[in-house]
C-alpha cells in the first residue's frame, strides 16, 4: 500500500506489531525506487457462523459434543502470543460444547503451549483466550514444570509432557497452520510436541531446525512431522481445531476433527491464502516483513521461509534483504536457542542466503540484541530513515524493489 507524500518520497504501508495494534505503519522510501509490493492471495475473515459450521462438520472425528460424552476432565491446549492464533473465539465455542455435553466448567482446563518460549502473563492469556479466561482454569505450558512420562518416545528420547494435558481424559489442540521452517506447516499435532513438551523432547525436535528446511512446504515425507504425529497419536490428541491466517491476523480458514486430517484441510488453505505470485523482473533489493511474528526478535526468522519457498531465485546477485519487525518484545525468550539455551549457536552467516546480504530494522531492540541472533556482518538500524539511506548508496536511483507485507505466510510461486 503507497501513497505519495512528496515530490521525492512515495510511502510504504506495512501492518505491524502484532496483538498490540496490528496496525499500518508509515515507511517513507524514494520516489524513484520502482516499487513492487509481492501481495499474497489473502482471504476474507470468517464470521461466528462460519466457525460453528466447521466445528459441526469436523474431518475423520465424531462431533465434540458426542466425544465429549461421558468425560471427566477436559483440556484445550491452545499455541501462544508467537503465534498469530485468534483462539478467544474458538475457545469459548468449544467450550460451550463440551458444557453442552455435560462438563462444567470447572472441568476444563486451557494450557498455553509456549514450548520453550517464555511463559504467558496474564496479560498475553487474556489477549489469547480472551474474556471466557476468567471462567476455566488458564494455564501456561513450563518445561521444567509439572510435567509426565507418557511411555511413548520421540526419537529415542522419552516423552514427557504437561501433567494438566496428560491425566485429562479429553485433548483437545487449537493453533494456526502456517508456513514452517522445518514442520512444513505449524498447528495439527504440533500443539502438543513440543508445544507441551520437556527441554529434551524440545531439544530433539528442535535439531531439525539446525539441519534446515525439511521438505519445504511439502508436508509429504517430512521427517519431523512423521515423527511428531506418530508420537502425538500414541499419547492421544482426540480433537483439534486448525486455524489459517490472512494478512491482517483474522481467521480465514478453520478445519476441525483429526489432528492430521483437518491439519491437512488447514495447511492446503494456508498454502492457498498466502500464495503469492513472484515478481516479473529480478529484484536488486527486498524488504521482507516479519508480521505477524514481529513481537520478538527471536521469532521474525519465521519470515525467511518466504525466502526459502520460491522467492530466492527471484532475487539480483548481492541484492539485499531488508528483515523489518517491531520487535515490541525485544529480543525475546527461548530455552533452546535463546542466549544460555543448549542449542544457542554463535550467529553465523546463512548459506541459503548466497553472497545476498540481510539487513535487519527494528525500533525494539538495540545492537546488542541484534547480535545475539545475526552474525555481525549484516547490517542493523533501529531507525528507518538511517537504513534508507544506506540503502540509497547501494542502489541506483531506479532500483527494483520488492516488498513482502507478510513474510511468515507467503508462498511464492516458482516460475512456470
């Protein structure tokens, strides 16, 4: 989105800082740049009635209610503020359900799934599950925590998980399907592994991640996830609720029923959503937008994959690439690879990358913050105007640039 602001300046109109605003916000560049904005597909958000209808048809499950039958406890495990997930919704109508079906509310249980991420204020869980917090018992996922042996293994490594999800006789997951580094999509039986999971179930999911994209967008013959939804199965995940995005964080596609069914379901919509069509000509500069994982620096990688997904070979030799995040959060937090984590690496340069250098811009955070996860050889600004003009004395007054509003979701088409 453009608008001209003066003779030399068009501005650039990014959405930013996710969950504490979500709004556009104003990036002046030169008038002279020739701008190319990669928009992916986008869909509308649904409406309530739209989310009852996919919690009544759920794929390869009997309805909730009949499920919940019977029952004596009950948990919703939902994914954290890293996620763009609206669950309040989604929450209250399930649980309405299982209230419908003879469980009181005091028989329910919401775990935040924070993984390795730090735990949930009390402010995130009621931006996450709402005003209907107030009535269940809320609480965040802690790996060192209250936590069981389930007898079931991942990778050799035994699996022990949330207490609160283990010993409730109904499981229930509700998290967003997105585009991902090594899963291939986010959300499905994810929730759960390593969403709820120890530091050394974490720490064997999360190697994966060290050994680079696993099948891309592909979930066909992906490790992780074959390994993952193997386990996940064995512990029991009776019902799930998968959600996709579009680019202004609003439900767009909601698929209940099987964690590996419907997640399927939800990850084809995802991949439609945010498919973006490439560029026609080589790009000599891009700016690659974390929203909406822009909360912590720890997170905005997640907009790489837009890189690793088609968009590379749209790029000019040595062309750079502007990563932009609020970073409200700061650096952020992260058992695994966060600094004193087991898996925290010295920053490196990425090889994916080529001789293409990346750029980071960021208000909500410092240099020092900035070199905990990039290596010192990519630029960093905390302030726009300064990045601008760098860029300006590494591009012709003419250059093609591009800009990907949603860096985490999109898809980019390869060429036919």
């Amino acid at each position: 989105m453009f608008d001209a602001v003066a003779t030399d300046l068009q501005t650039l109109c990014l959405q930013w800082d996710a969950w504490h605003g979500d709004v556009f916000q104003r990036f002046d560049l030169p008038n002279s740049w020739r701008i190319t904005e990669l928009r992916m597909a986008d869909a509308p958000a649904l409406q309530v009635d739209d989310l009852v209808e996919a919690l009544d048809h759920p794929l390869a499950a009997p309805p909730l209610e009949r499920l919940a039958a019977g029952r004596r406890r009950a948990v919703i495990v939902v994914d954290d503020l890293t996620r763009p997930t609206n669950a309040a919704p989604l929450v209250e109508l399930v649980a309405t359900r299982l209230y419908q079906a003879g469980l009181a509310f005091s028989d329910m249980t919401v775990v935040i799934a924070g993984g390795a991420h730090r735990r949930a204020t009390p402010r995130e869980i009621e931006l996450k599950v709402g005003s209907f917090a107030r009535q269940v018992r809320v609480i965040a996922h802690d790996p060192s925590g209250d936590l069981v042996d389930t007898g079931v293994t991942l990778g050799g490594v035994p699996l022990r998980l949330s207490r609160p999800f283990f010993e409730a006789d109904l499981r229930i997951g509700v998290s967003c399907v997105m585009p991902h580094p090594f899963a291939g999509f986010s959300g499905g039986g994810k929730i759960v592994v390593p969403g709820l999971a120890d530091l050394d179930v974490l720490a064997r999911t999360h190697k994966f991640a060290l050994m680079g994209l696993q099948g891309g967008a592909n979930l066909s013959g992906n490790t992780f996830r074959t390994q993952m939804e193997a386990a996940v199965r064995e512990v029991g995940l009776h019902w799930t609720v998968n959600v996709a995005v579009n680019s202004c964080r609003e439900t767009a596609f909601v698929a209940a029923g099987d964690f590996v069914v419907a997640h399927r379901q939800a990850a084809t919509a995802a991949a439609k959503i945010g498919a973006t069509p490439p560029p026609n000509e080589p790009l000599e500069a891009l700016i690659l937008n974390a929203y909406p994982k822009d909360g912590e620096l720890l997170q905005v990688e997640a907009a790489l994959v837009a890189l690793r997904n088609g968009l590379m070979s749209h790029l000019a030799p040595g062309a750079p690439i502007v990563l932009t995040a609020a970073c409200r959060h700061g650096l952020g937090v992260h058992g695994l690879f966060g600094p004193g984590g087991r898996l925290f690496r010295t920053p490196a340069v990425k090889s994916f990358l080529g001789a293409r250098p990346l750029w980071l811009f960021s208000p909500g955070i410092d240099v020092a913050a900035a070199r905990v996860v990039m290596h010192e050889s990519y630029p960093f600004y905390s302030e726009w105007t300064e990045l601008v003009n760098a860029l300006r004395r590494q591009l012709h007054a003419k250059a093609r640039v591009g800009v990907v509003p949603c860096g985490p979701l999109q898809l980019v088409a390869r060429a036919s």
